[in-house]
C-alpha cells in the first residue's frame, strides 16, 4: 500500500516540469550577442520565461543577448540549452511592461504541446 503523499511526489510521463505554458511560434527573430553581432533564427515555440529558437550561428550555453523582436519588444535573455542548431533562451528580469504583452501575443497562439520532446 503507497500513502498517497508518495503517489503525489512520483511524477509520471505527462508531468511537464515548465513553469509556463509553451505556444507555437515560427517567426523570424534576431540576436544580438554581446559583441553586438546580430544572428538571424526563427523561433519554434515561446512562453512567458523564454523561447526557443534555431540560430545560422553557434552561442554557448550561459551566453547572454539580446531577442527581439518579441511581441513588439527586446528581450535580454540567457542561453539555457542547446541541441544542434536548437537552442533555448530564458527571459533575464523582463519589466512588467513586456510581461505583459508577451502574455497577451501568447494568448492568441496555439498551444505547444506538453508531451513533446522537440522543443527546449
């Protein structure tokens, strides 16, 4: 018999660890690095703590640059992951300002889905 505190703290196959909630977007983005290079990718899915993108050029993990544009705005933002030319930025202290008009873009896109293992 499992207490049900232990059945709570198992996750299972469908538990996404993201604090937020991905969408579908493939739109055609830049990033700035820090010697001010600009590097053309297109993004394949976004959330209100980043996004995902595929870069013509190499960054490395922990790099930080600037996205833009992102629903009217730049973004400072880190790199978090890389696989192949895929790579995953987290939004570095976004103001409110941004916040909020990145979750309004967001609102009006589909969802990306939780299960799936291509994005970042």
């Amino acid at each position: 018999m499992t207490s049900s505190a232990t059945a709570r703290s198992t996750p299972t196959a469908t538990t996404d660890r993201r604090r937020y909630k991905r969408y579908r977007l493939s739109v055609p983005i830049s990033v700035s690095g820090e010697d001010r290079s600009v590097i053309p990718a297109i993004t394949l899915e976004i959330s209100e703590g980043g996004l995902s993108a595929v870069l013509v050029s190499e960054l490395h993990i922990g790099d930080v640059v600037k996205v833009y544009p992102i629903a009217g705005e730049t973004f400072t933002a880190q790199v978090r992951h890389r696989v192949g030319r895929v790579y995953g930025f987290e939004f570095l202290n976004p103001l409110d300002q941004q916040v909020s008009r990145l979750r309004e873009a967001c609102s009006r896109l589909p969802r990306y889905p939780d299960s799936n293992k291509m994005g970042i």
